[in-house]
C-alpha cells in the first residue's frame, strides 16, 4: 500500500483471551490481496504458519493439548454454527485456528494436516456479504480471512471487538480500490 494511504494509524493492538493460529498457504504470503497479515498486525495473539513447503512442513500438535478448546474456522458440511450458545458448551479459552489460501488450497488444508481433520469446524451464521472487493470470491458466502476472523472474534470476544477491527479493513479495501481507479479514498 503506498504510504500515504496506509492504514496503520488505524489499526488496534488487540490482547484478546482468543489466540488465532492462522495456516497461510505459501503462495498466500506474497499475495498483495493477502489480508492475515493485517490480521497480525491488529492481534496480539495473532501467529501465521505457513503451509505447502515440502522442506518444512507444518505442525499443529502444540494447539491439540487440550488444555485450550481448538476450533477451525471453516466451512465444512460438518461444521457447527458459531454462536453463544455453541460456545457456552465448553469454558475453555479458544484457539481459532484459520486456513488461508484460496477455497481449494484451504479446504485441502485439513487432509494435509496432520491433526486437523480432527478439529471441531465452525462456520459463521449466516450474515451481510463480504465487503472485501479486491478479489472474486468463487464460494457463495466466502469471506477474506480478515472477515472471517473479525466475525469469529465478534461472536467469540464481543461486539465491539469486530467494530474495531472491521475499521482498518473497511479503509484498506477502500483505499486499495482507490489505486486501482475504482474509488476516492477516505478522508481520515
């Protein structure tokens, strides 16, 4: 982003009770679109870990303890719907785990995991549709792993945890759109 719109001056410094372990697909990490690292940028507790290099691969064992209740955000036919009630069903502080990369690298991400197809999967009520417009979501209903985090969050944590987070996206999208013609970018 061209330092004259970015949005840093916009973004919070978050230390939720929620730890977020984000599993970034390795071709997602260049990707200018990529939006988990706004994500990290807003959460303290907040790790990436790259997937699909066959030199490293990738461990999630520490977040199967038990001692947190872990959860991945996704989609799946499986998968319980996020709410209050859903997570009143168990007090343990949550570990959110979120697959990153486009919907066919993520939804392969469970199979390829050591560990992860035998998570819980969440998925988000039903709600607005996504207000990312840097990139054509081919899933009905898809939102950008920014989106998907800050709606979690905002059931998890409360309410105003998604406000203050959906502030700097909102700007980020708008201001990205405003490089490529689409837009003017916001005052502020």
């Amino acid at each position: 982003m061209h330092a004259a719109l970015c949005v840093c001056s916009l973004v919070p410094s978050l230390a939720l009770g929620t730890r977020v372990v984000v599993l970034m697909h390795r071709r997602e990490r260049s990707k200018t679109t990529a939006t988990a690292h706004l994500a990290a940028l807003a959460l303290e507790h907040l790790e990436i870990r790259i997937h699909g290099d066959p030199a490293r691969p990738i461990d999630v064992a520490d977040l199967l303890t038990g001692e947190r209740r872990a959860l991945l955000l996704f989609p799946t036919e499986t998968a319980s719907v996020l709410t209050p009630e859903y997570l009143a069903r168990d007090d343990r502080p949550v570990t959110l785990i979120v697959p990153d990369g486009n919907w066919g690298q993520a939804r392969r991400m469970p199979k390829r995991i050591a560990g992860l197809s035998e998570l819980p999967a969440i998925t988000l009520p039903d709600g607005e549709p996504s207000r990312y417009q840097l990139r054509h979501e081919p899933v009905q209903g898809g939102l950008a792993t920014y989106e998907a985090i800050s709606r979690a969050l905002g059931i998890i944590e409360g309410p105003s945890v998604r406000q203050a987070l959906d502030k700097p996206f909102d700007a980020m999208v708008a201001r990205t759109l405003s490089t490529r013609g689409r837009r003017k970018p916001p005052a502020g």
